[in-house]
C-alpha cells in the first residue's frame, strides 16, 4: 500500500462522524448498512481475487453488465496496487454517483452476477463493496481527495437541467466535462432526488450524495435548491434562457389506491415512512406490519420494519412470486431476514376504531395477461379473510409527472412517460431531452445515472454535431497460419492467446469453463479458438488446462501470463484465490 491510504482506518471507522449532514448519525446509530464497508486490510486481498479480465475487443463481463460501464477491472486494481485515489477516480470518471451506486446498486443482478468466478462455482470478487471502499477513501479519508475530472474549454453553450437526482446530475457531471454551462434546479433542498429522500436508510442515508455534488460543482456546474419549476411560465423561461434543456423530474407522489379506512392512524404510504426514517423521526411501527405491494420499495420498508422493532411483517401481493417486479435477490433476502409473503391476496378495506386493527383482505387469482405482460389478478368471490395488524404501509407504486404534457409544447407522453429518442434520448421537442424514472417509470439508480450521461451525448450531438465522436471499433484476427496447425498465436490489440495443440488431449475442460464460449475442439479433437474478437482474457483456460496447452498474455501496465507453470510459481492471481 502507499502514502494514499494515511489515516484511512480512522477514516473508514467514523467517517460518519466527519461526513455527518442533518440527521445521518441519528439515523445511521439505529440501522446498520445493509453493505458496510470494507476493512482496509480485507479490501486489498479482495480486489486480488479479480481476474481483471477483459480486452480490447470485449469489455469484462462485469463492465458490460454496470448500466454506466464502469470500468471495474481497472478500479479493483488500482486498489490492489494502494492507488486509492486513482481507484476513485476511474469510478467517478464513468459514474459521478458511483460513491451511492457502491451502496444501493443491486449488484448481484448486476456486475456481481456477471462476474466469472460465478462460472466457476465460486463467489463473485465484492465489486460494491470495493466501490464504496475506494470512493469512501476518495470523499473522506485524510490526505485524499477524488480527483476532478479535467475540463474542456467552454463552448458558452447553455444547459438547464430540471432535477438534481441521479439522471441529472449525472447529465449535467457528463456536460461539465465537455465545457457546457450548466445549471440544475431542484424544488428540494438538498441533491439526490429519490436517493436522498426515498432509499431506505439501511442501504443509503445521505453521504456520500452530498460530496458527489461537491465534486460535480467544481466542474463548474451551479446548483439551485428550493427553486421548483412549476407552470408553463417558468418552464418557458427556463427554456429561452437555455440552449437545450434535460428533465430528470423523476415521478411524483405514491400512487395512491384508496380503501375504506385508510384515514385510520397507523396506515403509512411508503415513500411518507422512508422520508420519515431518513430524518430520524422514525414512525411507530407496532409488532404486527403489513406491506402492500411488490415492488423493491415494498421490500424496503418491510426489511426496515423488521429493524424498527416489528415481531411479524408480511408483504400482502396480489400475484405470485414468479411476477414480482422486485429484485429475486431482494426477495430472498427478505424471506431469510424473516419477512413473510402473503401471495394472491388483496387489501379489501382497513378496520379499527382509534386505530389501525385489522386489514380485510381477499383471495385473488390471475387471468389474462394485462398491458404489462404479466396475467391479471382477479378477485375469488367469496375468500374474505382477516390479517390482524398494526401497521400498514402501501407501497404500489408513484404516480407519473403528466403536468409535464401541459407544460412543454409538442412533448408527446405515452401511459403518463415521457417519450424519447432511444440512442439520443431527444423528446419530441428537439430542444428538450429527459431521462430516469420519468422515462423509464422507474429502474435502478444506476440506469439513471446511465440514461443521464446517454442525453448528454444526444445533447452534445444536437448542439455541436461536428464535435460527437464515433466510436472506432479494430478488427483482431488469428495469426497467420492454418487452423489446423500445432501451434496457434491469436492476437487481440496487445494480448496474445497462445495454444500448443500438439499437447491437446481433447479433454474439453477448457471448452466447459470459458466465460465466452469461444473455445472449441475440431474434428481432430484439437482445441481452436472461435472468435478471439470476444475473448475476456480471463485466463481460466489456461489456469484449468491439465496439459499446458494454452497460455494467455496481456500488455499494456504489466504482462501477465496465465498458465499452470505461473500459476505454480506464484506469478498469478489464481494461486492466491482457492475454491470457495
């Protein structure tokens, strides 16, 4: 490790106390992350597991599976080599809200679940928690501070972007870059949109929300709070003192389904209750708590009521597991915390006289398919029943922003969602682009962040089309020599795979394990590779090879060589990462 990890422990222990903002060390003191952070000496052996796989003609599977392309392998190994700084750096470079991605990113759907030790019966490298690491030490820890990123020189073009949350900031981080003026405008107080005030406090409170606007800022962007952009007028202000404006308006209040009864004390509404946790004025719960609704949020505040002190909580859905909009992993977990699932059932109407008592609730079964693509629930005649409880939250859902349609002329929305240009993200009013949850109706922060930086790029396109880049793609082709030849070199940009057929047993252990499924055997039962252009360079064939048959080579910082003769002297990684 070098310099760049001075007072890092003090500063991973209680950095809530340095970073402290409102009400994060009330909350924090009564939720544990669901995430914590990794121990400074763990965290180096961790980032040693990674295989830092991929190459010039295929990114690495976690890369390609991150929603704003992280470039995963180079962070992890800037942490294995101390370089914390730099570690930030990459993360922030591809995602300015990469330090709240590392805490509330489903990553086992995402580049946890795409890693290749998943292919090898082993657990996937902690890619979030090596995040958070990295990002924590870049915002908090003494003597280091993530670097900006360089920017270019100002075009005087105008930007106004309309919400600080994810999809904005990340828009308007990616358009600072590019020397664009510009200025965000939030009818909140604070940055973060529905990270800030709507993620359950035991995956995110408030840090690191606010330094990842510090850092935005010095890049030039201005922010202004408390400054909602409400009616036509303002909007047509907005709009002519702009060259081109980004909604990231994100969706509106919880979508409301009323019962009878539902005035009773004791009935929450979900994203009411979270906002309420993450100020530290915690609702009561009662021991009994019933969640309405499928989605993640459901799965949040019927987790965080478990931590609240509830003795039963049961999530009420009125299909089955199999359509649960949810996260599988949220689930699971959930169920292993002791949540209870209450399938194909239906809140009726609330009971109770001073205050919540009772929730009616009724059998339900599916029909045809809906507009969603899931069979619609239909209700059984006759299968009332009673589910004793407390407390209710009703978690089905926030309504779309559809004022948006009044406001901007042309904007064209479809079931309430503003309509976009896929690649451009360019609405129907080339001057406007939008991204997030108002496009989507609601997705991952990370995909956010994604859609932000995309209509950066449609903006960039729209202003100054002689400045957009087109990706150049080289072609990587097999050496010169025949196929069926004993030794075969494959070359992709500095990386060499090389294979000694002659030693080939046919054993297809190699063709079994490859992430990529590019290996092959030939009629000879001779192993060749495919398709080199979609090789990893993960290294795991010539690591599991009996023979010696394939070694791999990659340049750039470092040349390393995978086979079982480095692999047994120790001048790989792979001996350091025994079987879990």
């Amino acid at each position: 490790m070098d310099g760049s990890t001075v007072g890092w422990k003090d500063a991973c222990d209680g950095f809530r106390a340095s970073a402290s903002h409102g009400s994060d060390a009330i909350v924090e003191s009564r939720f544990e992350d669901l995430k914590p952070p990794l121990d400074p000496g763990r965290a180096p052996y961790e980032a040693e597991r990674c295989l830092y796989c991929g190459g010039n003609g295929a990114p690495a599977p976690c890369t390609a599976a991150c929603p704003a392309s992280v470039d995963v392998p180079a962070f992890i190994r800037s942490i294995a080599k101390g370089q914390l700084a730099r570690a930030a750096e990459i993360i922030l470079r591809d995602n300015p809200l990469g330090g709240s991605c590392g805490r509330v990113c489903p990553t086992e759907e995402l580049c946890e679940g795409a890693c290749v030790l998943v292919s090898q019966s082993r657990r996937p490298v902690h890619i979030g928690r090596l995040q958070r690491y990295a990002t924590d030490a870049g915002f908090f820890s003494e003597g280091i501070e993530a670097s900006s990123v360089a920017v270019l020189r100002t075009s005087g073009l105008k930007v106004a972007v309309i919400g600080a949350g994810p999809a904005g900031m990340a828009c308007a981080s990616q358009l600072a870059t590019w020397g664009y003026k510009v200025t965000v405008y939030d009818s909140r107080p604070e940055p973060g949109g529905l990270i800030r005030f709507a993620i359950a406090p035991y995956r995110l409170v408030q840090s690191p929300l606010t330094e990842e606007m510090q850092r935005i800022q010095r890049l030039g962007v201005k922010f202004h709070f408390n400054h909602p952009i409400l009616g036509p007028d303002a909007v047509r202000s907005l709009e002519g003192a702009a060259d081109a404006v980004f909604l990231g308006v994100g969706l509106g209040e919880d979508l409301v389904v009323h019962y009878p009864g539902d005035d009773l004390p004791g009935v929450w509404e979900s994203l009411t209750f979270i906002e309420r946790l993450k100020t530290g004025r915690s609702p009561a719960v009662g021991h009994r708590v019933a969640v309405i609704g499928g989605g993640n949020t459901a799965i949040d505040v019927a987790r965080e009521s478990l931590r609240l002190g509830a003795e039963e909580v049961t999530i009420v859905y009125r299909r089955t597991k199999e359509e649960m909009p949810a996260y599988h992993q949220e689930v699971t977990d959930a169920e292993r915390e002791g949540v209870r699932f209450l399938w194909l059932a239906a809140p009726v109407r609330f009971i109770g006289e001073t205050r919540l008592e009772s929730i009616q609730c009724q059998h339900m079964r599916l029909g045809n398919e809906d507009e969603s693509g899931r069979r619609k629930p239909e209700p059984v005649l006759g299968s009332e029943f009673m589910l004793p409880v407390d407390t209710v939250i009703r978690a089905m859902g926030q309504r779309h922003r559809t004022e948006w349609h009044d406001w901007i002329s042309d904007l064209n929305l479809t079931h309430g969602l503003i309509e976009v240009n896929p690649q451009t993200l360019q609405t129907s009013n080339a001057k406007y682009f939008a991204g997030g949850d108002a496009v989507n109706g609601g997705a991952t922060v990370v995909d956010a962040v994604a859609m932000g930086k995309a209509a950066a790029r449609g903006i960039r396109a729209y202003l100054q089309p002689n400045k957009v880049e087109i990706p150049q793609f080289n072609s990587y082709v097999a050496s010169e020599s025949n196929e069926l030849a004993d030794q075969m070199v494959y070359h992709q940009g500095k990386a060499t795979l090389s294979v000694d057929r002659d030693w080939c047993k046919g054993c297809n252990i190699c063709v079994e394990d490859c992430p990529a499924h590019i290996l092959a055997l030939d009629y000879n039962e001779k192993v060749y590779v495919t398709d080199m252009t979609r090789c990893i360079l993960c290294g795991i064939c010539a690591v599991r090879c009996p023979d010696f048959v394939i070694s791999v080579a990659t340049g750039d910082e470092e040349i390393r060589k995978f086979s079982p003769v480095t692999m047994n002297s120790g001048g790989s990684q792979y001996a350091a990462s025994p079987r879990e």
